[in-house]
C-alpha cells in the first residue's frame, strides 16, 4: 500500500507543476483559456488529492510535521511552493514577478524533492 500511494502521491504532483506551468504560459500570453471552469477547479482538486496522498504517507511512515524536521520542511515547502504559484498566477501585476514567481516555485519544489529523498532537515535540522 506504501508504494502505491508514493507513486500517487508523485504522480499527482507532477500533474500540478505541468497544470501549473500550463497555467502559467497561459497567464503571460493573456490567453481567455484561463476562464474555463476546468482550469480554475482542476487545480484545488489535484492540491486536495496531493495533500491526501502527503497525510496518507505520513500516517504510514509515522513521520509527521512538527515532530519530525524534514517533513515540517517538507510541509514548509509544500505551502511556499502553493503560495508561489498564487503569487505567479494571480497576485503579480508584471511578466518579471511572475517569472520571480515561477522561480520561487519551482525553487521550493525542488527544495521539497531535496529533503525528501535525503530525509534530512536543513533548516531546522
């Protein structure tokens, strides 16, 4: 059961960065795309399955946030990449900040990846 919901838990992941970055080129080319009622409930449902599998995971692991160091990191990660990506689409007014946006995003994310496959904590380990 771990394996499966690792692999669910990576694959959805990786839809929300490819939604994410879809998104993203569709927000700097201004495109009416953005107004489908798909692409503005798609992504709170993928975040919600994300954070499933990610409490799922914990669960098994009995590693969990605020105990453990890498997964408050992890946790950390999770809501900066989130807050990026908010910041990418819909708070930054100019193609620079969003391309600091999608920078922060990607940054954290690769963050998140970085302590997961170590499990270690580096700021507050």
């Amino acid at each position: 059961m771990y394996e499966i919901t690792k692999h669910l838990h990576l694959t959805i992941m990786l839809v929300s960065v490819l939604l994410f970055l879809s998104r993203f080129v569709l927000t700097i080319r201004g495109s009416n795309l953005l107004n489908k009622k798909a692409l503005k409930i798609a992504p709170h449902i993928i975040d919600t399955i994300w954070i499933i599998t990610a409490v799922a995971l914990c669960v098994m692991l009995q590693q969990y946030p605020f105990v453990n160091g890498w997964v408050t990191e992890k946790l950390l990660a999770f809501v900066m990449y989130i807050f990026m990506v908010l910041f990418a689409l819909k708070l930054a007014k100019t193609n620079l900040m969003r391309f600091i946006g999608l920078v922060g995003a990607i940054s954290w994310l690769a963050f998140a990846g970085m302590v997961a496959v170590t499990k270690q904590a580096y700021l507050f380990g």
